[in-house]
C-alpha cells in the first residue's frame, strides 16, 4: 500500500481536530452505525473543555489505494515542542489558516518548523462561511509569510484548498457558495503534493522516537517513522543512547494506527508510522536499530524549560479534607509518572523538603499538570511561576516573547501603557476602523500576571498571542510582580454576611457568606497596594434589643471567582495557591498574621 505521512499544523482554534474529524469521517474509516462524538481527536477531558489540543494524536486513514498517517498537533506555544519533532517524522503538512484571523504568531511558528525539516507544506484555508472571511486576502498573507521566512522558490507555488471543517465542505475556489460536501480535495491534493516517505525499504532497521506515550503494563512507548527496513514483534534491537552507550532490548509490543485505534501489529516497514514498547527508559532522540548497526539519526532537539514553580504538600489547616493523595511520596511517584510521556517538563526535589522544582514551557503546561492532578484526587500547595534565567558568557539572561494582541481601539491606551511599565518594546502597529494590532517584544516575566489584567482591561474583547524568542540579556527593571495588595484573613471560621458588609469598601471579596476560611488565607484584593489584616468572621451580637432597621436585608457584592490560571497569575512570591479536588484557595506562605509583619518589616528593613 503506499504510504503518506502528513502532519496538521496550525495557530490554536483554527480548526485542526475538526478538520482531523472530518477526514476520518469522509474516508469512510468508521463504521455506519458507530456513534462518533465531535473532536474525537481531543480525548482527554481537559482538552474537550477547553477546545486545544494539548498532547500531540496519531491516526491514519484508507484513501482509495493509499494509507494517509496523520499526526494532529498541538496549536498553543507551551506545546510547539513536539510540533518541532513531529516534523521528522513526516514529508508533508497541511497548513491550516483562519479565513478570517489570517496568520498569527503560532501560524509563523509552525510554518517555521515545517520549513527547517524540508516538510512540504499545502494551504487549507478553514472557516470560509465565517462572517466577514476573506480568504483571498489570508491566501495573500501566508504568501508574504513564506517569503519572510525564506521558502524555497518551489514551495512559494503551494496549493491551496478552502474548506469549512465544521460543516464538513471543501473546495478548490476561495467562494463559500463553491463548497461541496465531503473532504475529496484534501484527499486529492495530499496524494499528488506530498511525496513518498523518504525511507529505505531494503536496508537494516532504522527507527527514531519523536513522540512517547506511557502506560502501567508496558512502561514508555516511543512513537515514530520507521526510517530503514522491517521489524517484527519480539525482534531483539539495539538502542543507541543519547550518552553514546547502546543497549539491546526486545521488542515486547509493536502498535499501528487507524482511525481512533492503536492495533497491536505483527510487522511494520519503512515509512510506517508505529509505536514499540520493550524498553523502559527508551528517550525522544534515541536511535533504535538492528543489532550490530552504529548507525544513528541526528539527535532531535527538545525545548528546554522556560518556567518553574515550586510543588510541595499541602501545609494548610485544611489539608487531608478533599484530597486522598497527600503524601510527598504520591506526588513524586505522579510527577515521576508524567515525565515518563511528556519530555518538555523536569522536577528536582528541594533537599531535605517535601517540595519539588517542577520546569515547563510555560504557564499553561504547568497548570494542566495540576489540573489533572487534582482531577486525579490530589492535594498541593504551588507557588509563583518564575522565568528560567541561564548565564551565557557571564551574562545573566532571560526568555523573551514575540506577542501579538488585538485591541479593540477604545482600550488601546490603556493596553499601551500596561504594557509600557512590563518592559514591552513596540515593534508594529496596525490600526482600522475597530481593532488595532499591535506586535511588541516583551521579557516572558513580564507577561506573569498579565492575562487576567489582560482581559479586565479589554472587557474581554482582546485577544492575545505569544511564542517563546529567544534568551537576552536581563532587564533592570522589576516586573511581573502584582502591585496590588491583597485582604488577609485573621482568624479561622465561616465567613459571615455581617463581617463582609463592613469590610466591602475595603476592595474586591474573593469569598462568600458560609465559606470557612483559616488564617493566612487571601479572601479579598485591596483597593491600595498594601496588604491588609481582616477580620471576615465577626459575628453581630446577640441582644434582646431591637433598632430600627436591623432587619433589613443585606445586599453584598458578588465575590470574584478564578480559574486555575487565574490564580496562578495573581500571587506573589510571598504567596502559595492551594489546590485540592474541589477548590482552589489563594494563601501566605507565612500563615500567622503577626509572624508574617515581622518578616515584611524585616524585608523593608534589607531592602
């Protein structure tokens, strides 16, 4: 059967998993009577909620007299990682474009990627029925796209295919009212574009992992392309290490791919797409061969951590009363775990402590490990997220951002100046009659604890985009600290509706009537940028005298309410976000109030 190997690449919310949905559908790969939910390529819970893929998926279909592998990557920058590896793996990408949004940050990305491996790319412009599209101008800006960044004259005469993979339409023609039903001209194009896997079919087994998956029964598996040969289940290979070692091991399971199923397979060829198992530290990277073969692939670089955080046990009043996991021995075991599948993320215990270092690629990597691990039944205590700083030639450097933000015009100035005071320099600015877009260069310090301020300023209109740059050195200035002081409890016990009608003026309240609370633990925001001690569970006392009016209802303000990643923006250094499988609570790190002035008056003192 011949063989194509494509990947789907494209900026977050493109289209790329309905897209995926609608090949596996029109390629007839299910069955007429099997229920077949929507973005069946998101399988994980988090990625159906929040509409991104987060972890790479492999799936392939039967065209006509072709197996087409497809791999759907993940569109945001925390995960652009295995977007890079990917590439290796296959000779073609379908590169997916908004017929509205037209290229972003992430479409330069991962264009950029495709390019550097010699991937062949195609255009499908998706969403072509949306409301003010216009794909011609889309088609011209991918254009322009791959001339800054230097294609091949051969690649600028790319085809291009309209579709809208929510309906399940295609085209040759940019007209919404040319679109047909079904995803022929994906199909088509992908077989007459895409080369052959550019594979030796006859010589020594060649395979390199650039994805890897986990489970308890066979440990890692490596996902890859088999380069050179065939292999068979329980064939003895060699590994050839990243260390230049070599170890042989045999090959206990060999998986392939179609529709939504992992097979368990007898052989594979060259040019297959296929997942073993048989090693149990088997690394992205690694050369897998025939025994007595030295010949290894070219090392596939892995993006280095650009944020850490620290995870420790849960040290509150309220520990033990959520969770079922608490103990530093299960959260080791769990992060052990993870990083078994996801090569982008590392942990190093503290000494002496039951808190870990735990580094990602960024805020969101690291939230949706906590998220899932409080899904799982686990209780923690994280702190701060803080950049990775590293020292080239003496010089202390930091990661920066490309980000793109648009901006409805009426909060444009305050958008400017926000980002102003964050180190942010300006590099372009597109106005029109409603939006401006505007591109700066910003330290990734300084977008900690922006996204929320970020769309309290925008009311919720702007939209913002940013991907890792490089490393420069660091700027004097002190950002991505919050300014803003917070309301500190006093005193253990249940909220009351009495004791928050006379603090209301205070600031903003983070809990409600009925909420137990302890000391140390943030129940508010204050309106100055101090911190202020409060008492929130002041109870009236109980007379046999009445007044006037005292029976009146009390009307309070709604307490705000924050996401995950809300919260993980909000805190500062000082400060701790306890997570437990039914809340999330804001905290000091130092819980006692009069302990804790001490140490803040003996911090102003050193400064």
């Amino acid at each position: 059967m011949n063989i194509r190997n494509i990947a789907i690449i494209a900026h977050v919310d493109h289209g790329k998993t309905t897209l995926v949905d609608q090949l596996l559908r029109c390629s007839g790969t299910f069955r007429d009577n099997e229920e077949v939910g929507e973005r069946v390529m998101d399988s994980n819970d988090i990625e159906r909620e929040r509409g991104i893929t987060i972890l790479a998926k492999t799936t392939a279909i039967n065209y006509k007299d072709y197996r087409i592998n497809i791999l759907d990557t993940p569109g945001h920058a925390d995960f652009g990682g295995e977007v890079e590896r990917i590439m290796h793996m296959v000779d073609g990408c379908l590169l997916l474009v908004d017929a509205f949004e037209g290229t972003m940050p992430q479409t330069r990305f991962v264009l950029k990627k495709a390019l550097e491996a010699g991937v062949k790319p195609i255009v499908v412009v998706n969403k072509v029925d949306r409301p003010n599209a216009d794909p011609q101008r889309v088609v011209d800006e991918v254009l322009e796209l791959f001339i800054e960044l230097g294609a091949n004259e051969n690649l600028l005469d790319f085809k291009v295919v309209y579709t809208s993979a929510l309906k399940g339409t295609s085209s040759y023609y940019p007209n919404p009212e040319d679109q047909k039903p079904g995803m022929q001209p994906i199909f088509d194009t992908i077989i007459e574009e895409i080369p052959e896997p550019n594979v030796d079919e006859e010589g020594k087994f060649q395979f390199q992992p650039a994805l890897l998956d986990y489970n308890d029964f066979v440990g890692r598996i490596g996902i890859g392309c088999i380069k050179r040969g065939t292999v068979h289940l329980n064939d003895m290979v060699t590994c050839l290490r990243l260390d230049g070692t070599s170890l042989n091991f045999r090959i206990q399971k060999l998986y392939g791919f179609l529709g939504l199923k992992r097979l368990e397979i007898n052989e594979a060829h060259a040019g297959d797409i296929v997942a073993i198992a048989g090693l149990p530290d088997l690394n992205v990277g690694e050369t897998v061969v025939a025994p007595g073969s030295k010949d290894a692939l070219p090392l596939l670089r892995i993006d280095e951590p650009t944020l850490q955080m620290t995870f420790g046990t849960n040290t509150s009043p309220f520990a033990g009363r959520d969770g079922k996991l608490l103990t530093a021995r299960k959260i080791e075991e769990r992060l052990f775990k993870e990083i078994q599948r996801d090569v982008s993320l590392k942990f190093v215990r503290v000494p002496n402590s039951e808190t870990w270092v735990v580094s990602g690629r960024g805020e969101l990597h690291l939230s949706i490990l906590i998220e899932n691990m409080r899904r799982e039944g686990f209780e923690l205590q994280v702190s701060k997220p803080e950049v990775i700083i590293k020292e080239f030639d003496g010089v202390q450097c930091e990661p920066y951002e490309d980000v793109q933000i648009d901006v409805p015009n009426e909060y444009l100035g305050t958008i400017m100046e926000s980002m102003g005071t964050r180190e942010a320099e300006l590099i372009n600015m597109d106005s029109d009659d409603i939006n401006t877009r505007l591109h700066y260069i910003i330290p990734s310090r300084g977008l900690l604890g922006f996204m929320t301020n970020f769309l309290t300023l925008t009311k919720g209109y702007g939209i913002i985009n940013h991907t890792f740059l490089e490393y420069r050195p660091m700027g004097n200035k002190k950002v991505g600290e919050r300014s803003i002081g917070v309301l500190v409890a006093t005193e253990s016990g249940q909220v009351t509706a009495y004791a928050l009608q006379k603090l209301e003026d205070r600031g903003t309240m983070f809990v409600e009537p009925g909420e137990e609370v302890y000391e140390g633990m943030i129940v508010g925001e204050n309106k100055y940028e101090m911190d202020l001690a409060i008492n929130v569970i002041t109870s009236k006392n109980l007379t046999n005298m009445r007044a006037a009016g005292s029976d009146h209802t009390v009307v309070l303000k709604a307490a705000r309410k924050m996401s995950l990643e809300a919260c993980l923006d909000y805190i500062n250094s000082d400060e701790f976000v306890e997570i437990t499988p039914t809340a999330y609570r804001l905290r000091k790190k130092i819980l006692n109030t009069v302990e804790r002035k001490k140490y803040d008056a003996h911090q102003k003192e050193i400064k």
